[in-house]
C-alpha cells in the first residue's frame, strides 16, 4: 500500500510541474527587488491602517500622514532620499517585497492602501 501511496504521489508530482512547461497563466508571482516611481506613486501605511497613509506623489512629494507636504523624494535605484523641510537630506535602501509592499532599510515596511 505504501509503494502504490508512493508511486501515486510521484506521478501527480511529475503532471503538475509538466502542465506548466511552456504555457504562460494569469498568476502573478510577488515581485521584489528596485522599486520605480511608477511603482512608489500611492498611498502607503507602515501600520495596515489605510485611514493613516502616506502619499508618494508623481511629482517628487511626499503627503505625510499629518499632511504635511514639506518632504520630497528622489529615487536612484534602490536608494530612495528624502528632503524634509530643507533638512539634511536622509537616504535608504528601498527594496520591492510583494506586489503592494516595500522595505525602507532604515525605517521598515510599508503596504499600499488601495
């Protein structure tokens, strides 16, 4: 009984990844890695609470949670600077790690609200 359990899993397992050779599927896999402007543009929450969002804005803005729009950002691959206020300009690495979440290095995680 065990060998045909046996045999019978192998099998299964070579049809599965054999249907999937050469065709292409509506699944999106999470991407990662750089992160563009086009990707960044939205509102982002370090919390998951979409009511307390940060906007990253097309034009090089940033609407803090506060509302404040005193920050800008600049993104050069995957370092991303932000200038708050004419202060000292602070960069970070940001890094793609799903299809709505980035990795600030300095500042963790932020997930788009929709």
């Amino acid at each position: 009984m065990k060998r045909m359990i046996v045999l019978l899993s192998i099998t299964a397992l070579a049809l599965v990844s054999g249907c999937s050779r050469g065709q292409t599927n509506n699944v999106t896999p999470a991407s990662t890695g750089t992160v563009d402007q086009a990707f960044l543009v939205g509102r982002w929450s370090r919390s998951g609470d979409c009511s307390e969002v940060m906007e990253f804005r097309a034009d090089g803005t940033v609407k803090a949670v506060d509302g404040s729009t005193d920050t800008t950002y600049s993104l050069s691959g995957n370092r991303i600077t932000f200038i708050m206020g004419g202060a000292v300009p602070e960069a970070e690495t940001i890094t793609r790690t799903g299809d709505d979440m980035v990795t600030f290095s300095g500042s963790g995680r932020m997930t788009r609200c929709h």
